[in-house]
C-alpha cells in the first residue's frame, strides 16, 4: 500500500513518519521545501498545500493529510489538497482535525477543521477523520518560562485536560493508515486520563524542585498577556479562546479510544514533562 503524508518535516509528521517504518512501511514524505525532509530515510515528494499539485500524489492509495500550521486561508489549502488527491485518483485521506469536530466550542481553532470535515465529505473520496485533543506538548513546550517566573498562567481555570503526546497521535496516524478498515470512521482522540492545570504546575515543581504555582486568568486578559509576549492579537484571542474553551469541556474526553488504537496506555503528562524538563 502507497502511503503519502503532508506535514511530513513537522513535529507530528516526523514522529508519523517514524511510526510508520517501525510497522515495516515505507511512506512518501511530501514535504514544501524537501532538503528539510532529507533526514527522514523515505522517499520525498515536493508538496505545497497552497498549489497541491496532484501530480506529486500519483501512485499514493491513502493521503496522510495533518492540518496546516498557516491559518491564512487554512481551510483553503485544505480542500485543495483533497481536490488534488481526487484528481490523482487517491483511495483514502487520514485527515487530522480537532477533539469534538463540529461540537467543539472552540470559536477559532476549530472552524477549519469543521470545514475540512465538510470538504471532504463533499468530496466523496473515503476518509478517516481522527479528531486530534491537545498535545501534552503545548503545555511543556514553554516550561523554562514557567520554570523562570515560577508560575503557569492560562485562561482554563480547573477545567479537565485529556491530553496526550504526539508520538501517541502520531502511532494513531500510523494504526489507521495502514489499515483500509478505518475507512468511513471518525476517532475522538484524546489522552486516557485528564488532569488540571493545577496538577501540571504541581508536577512541574515536584521534579524541577522549584516553586511553580498555577495562575489563571480571564480569558480577555489572558489575550492581553499573550499580546504582550509578541503574539499578533488575532492568534492571541483564538489561543485564549481555545483555553477558556476547555472551561466548557473542548479538551475532556474518557472514551479511551486513542489507546484501544494504539494498543497501548497513552502517555501520562508527568512523562512528557520529564522529557521536557531533561
Ligand atoms: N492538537 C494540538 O494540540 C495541536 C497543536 C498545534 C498544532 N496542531 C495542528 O496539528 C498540525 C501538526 O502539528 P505539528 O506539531 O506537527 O505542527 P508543526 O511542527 O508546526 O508542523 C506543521 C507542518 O505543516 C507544514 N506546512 C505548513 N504550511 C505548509 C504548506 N503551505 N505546504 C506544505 N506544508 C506546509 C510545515 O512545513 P515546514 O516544515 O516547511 O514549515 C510542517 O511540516 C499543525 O500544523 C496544526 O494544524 C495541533
């Protein structure tokens, strides 16, 4: 089976990437600017979501299609992607899209993903929507800050967070590529156990050492601090958005279906924040 993946020098791609060849698969990396994508031991296609050129998916039966990191016009290149691989005569598309879909109270982040959703069912072709919760890593991604203010702010107050490690997405990824059994099916992916913000600043200050203390904030003035870091306001209000949206249960999921795929526990958050603190 010809399996071809988008985003594939990303963090999620590599790691996609990776899971694949530990199945014995040899995947097609398409990659926009393909010296970064030399690493990577696969075959590399140039591949651009925002021309998608369906003749760099010739041969490839299942799409791994990971959303886009550029939100101008993100649903854009999206269904122009799904146009390409239709053109190509692509089989199926693996699409990763948000916790929730079209039930996401998210006002922001979510609004592409539920138009790619509707683009692809639109397009007719097989798909396996694996509806994606937050990476752990969002949260350990910046803990030298939180490590040198000796706080973690954030607009999410008490709300419950199943999150879980890329790599546990990314052998998601993996699992139901390769599979033609996936197809039709949408996955709710999300980490086995949730946690509050609360319990992450706790853990971070158990193994550092060092006092971490969890300071939440109100959504608007959380947009403001994220502002004040060098966000540009629009992307500040939809990340403050999406935090004060897990308030409403945008990040809690207990369906455990992320580990029944894998055929594993997801990875628990104090185990990403050991490899972060490392
Ligand atoms: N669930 C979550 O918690 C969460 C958090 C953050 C993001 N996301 C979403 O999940 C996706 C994957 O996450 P990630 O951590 O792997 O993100 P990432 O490390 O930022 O990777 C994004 C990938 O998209 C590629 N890309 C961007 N614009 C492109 C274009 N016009 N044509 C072709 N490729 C393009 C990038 O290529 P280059 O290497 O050339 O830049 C990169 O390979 C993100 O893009 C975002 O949509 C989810």
């Amino acid at each position: 089976m010809t399996i071809a993946i988008t985003g594939a020098t990303g963090q999620l791609g590599r790691l996609a990437i990776a899971a694949l060849k530990a199945r014995g698969a040899t995947p097609i990396a398409l990659a926009r600017s393909p010296e970064k994508a030399a690493d990577l031991g696969v075959p590399v296609r140039t591949f651009d979501y925002r021309s998608a050129d369906p003749a760099a998916l010739a041969g490839v039966e299942t799409l791994v299609l990971i959303s886009s990191n550029d939100f101008d016009d993100r649903a854009g290149q999206h269904a122009r992607v799904i146009a390409a691989a239709k053109a190509a005569g692509v089989g199926r598309i693996v699409y990763t899209s948000i916790l929730k879909g079209d039930a996401s109270p998210m006002k922001y982040l979510a609004a592409d993903h539920i138009a790619t959703e509707a683009t692809l069912k639109a397009s007719g072709l097989p798909a396996t929507i694996l509806r994606n919760g937050w990476y752990t890593e969002n949260y350990t991604g910046s803990l030298g800050a939180a490590l040198a203010h000796g706080a973690m702010i954030g607009a999410a107050g008490d709300a419950p967070l199943s999150t879980a490690a890329r790599k546990d997405y990314a052998e998601a990824i993996a699992v139901t590529a390769l599979d033609a059994a996936h197809a039709g099916q949408t996955y709710e992916l999300a980490g086995d156990t949730a946690y509050t913000m609360a319990d992450l600043a706790a853990e971070v200050a158990r193994q550092s050492g060092k006092p971490v203390a969890w300071v939440p904030m109100a959504e608007a003035d959380y947009a403001k601090a994220l502002e004040g870091f060098g966000l540009p306001a629009g992307f500040a209000a939809a990340l403050a958005d999406s935090d004060a949206s897990a308030q409403k249960g945008a990040l809690h999921d207990t369906s455990r279906t992320l580990s029944r795929l894998i055929g594993r526990p997801t990875t628990p958050f104090a185990e990403t924040v050991r490899a972060a603190l490392a």
